[in-house]
C-alpha cells in the first residue's frame, strides 16, 4: 500500500499516460491504479506490487530530472526506494536505502 499526495499521483498519470514512449515503460498493471485510488483525507491510498513501487521511484526520478526533487525526496524516504544517477554510467541505477 502507497499513500501519495495529489502531487504525487498527477507524477503517476503522467508517467503512466508516457507509457510504452518510454524506454523503461512503468511496471504491468501500474496504468490502472490511478482509477483504483481512494482517497483518505488529503493523501491518495493505492494497493501496489513491491515492482510497481520501483516503478513508481522510477517516475519520481524522471520528474527530479524536469524539476522538482519533493515528490522523490518523500517517496525514498517513506519507502525506502529510489533511483539515483551511477557514477559510471551517468545513467539511472535502483537504490535500497535503509
């Protein structure tokens, strides 16, 4: 289960609505769980796969690289799941953090 904020589920439509034009598209089902959101006061309840939570970072880290850092800053730390810049590739790399 993910508790976003509206912020955080307009990142997710989007990035599902990019889709396949991407080229790590979003996890299998994520595209549907924008419909299957509930609201519970001022946070959006979603019931996601650990796999869709990683794509899930995956969209917050494409939105840091347009622009606001919040969305991913707050999902690292709430799920402990987020995608940094490698070093040696300069290109995305899955991070655990504790």
């Amino acid at each position: 289960m993910a508790e976003l904020r509206r912020s955080e589920v307009e990142v997710l439509r989007l990035y599902v609505h990019l889709g396949e034009r991407l080229h790590v598209p979003p996890a299998a089902g994520l595209a549907d769980r924008p419909r299957a959101a509930r609201q519970l006061g001022s946070l959006w309840v979603l019931y996601l796969t650990a796999e869709q939570i990683t794509s899930l970072a995956r969209a917050f880290y494409l939105r840091a690289m347009g622009g606001s850092a919040a969305e991913p800053n707050r999902f690292a730390r709430r799920y402990g799941v987020a995608y940094r810049v490698h070093r040696s590739t300069g290109g995305p790399r899955l991070a655990r953090l504790p």
